[in-house]
C-alpha cells in the first residue's frame, strides 16, 4: 500500500468519527437510549468506512492488517469520550 492509500484511510476513519462524534453531542446526548443510538450510527459508519476503504486499497494481508489497526485505534478514540460523557449523564 502506498502513503496516499493509507493516508486517505485513516483520514476518512477520522472525519467519520468526528462527525459521529458530533452527531452523538448535539442530537443523542441526553436523550433516552443514547448508548444504544451510538452504536448504531456507529456501526453504519464503520460499514460505509470499510467499504470505502476496500475500494481503495489492494487486498493483501499487509493492507488488512493496516486497517484493522486502523480500526482497533479509532474505535478507542471515539469510544473513550462518548462512554466518559455517557457516565457523566
């Protein structure tokens, strides 16, 4: 995979979390079922992220290994605040 691969990879997994992110913030914190409605937006992004990215990428064990790192991280990051603020409710 090249650098521009990769770089676009883990930029579109960046802006989707950010804007699930900011989804969660404005319309579903505070609402009844919010975890729940997370992780549903989330999970269609994570499926529209995945196949945006196999479209991209060359399927080799080296590039699936990337983006499933890839995954594993960004999954963190945006859990690790929304689960915080759900806590905080």
């Amino acid at each position: 995979m090249d650098f521009l691969d990769s770089f676009i990879v883990a930029f579109l997994m960046a802006v989707f979390n950010i804007i699930v992110y900011i989804i969660f913030k404005k319309n579903l914190y505070g609402k009844p079922d919010m975890g729940m409605r997370f992780l549903t937006v989330n999970i269609f992004k994570d499926i529209l992220w995945l196949i945006i990215s196999l479209i991209i990428i060359d399927k080799t064990k080296e590039n699936l290994l990337f983006l499933l790192i890839c995954f594993i991280v960004a999954s963190f990051f945006i859990y690790l605040p929304v689960i915080k603020r759900i806590n905080k409710s």
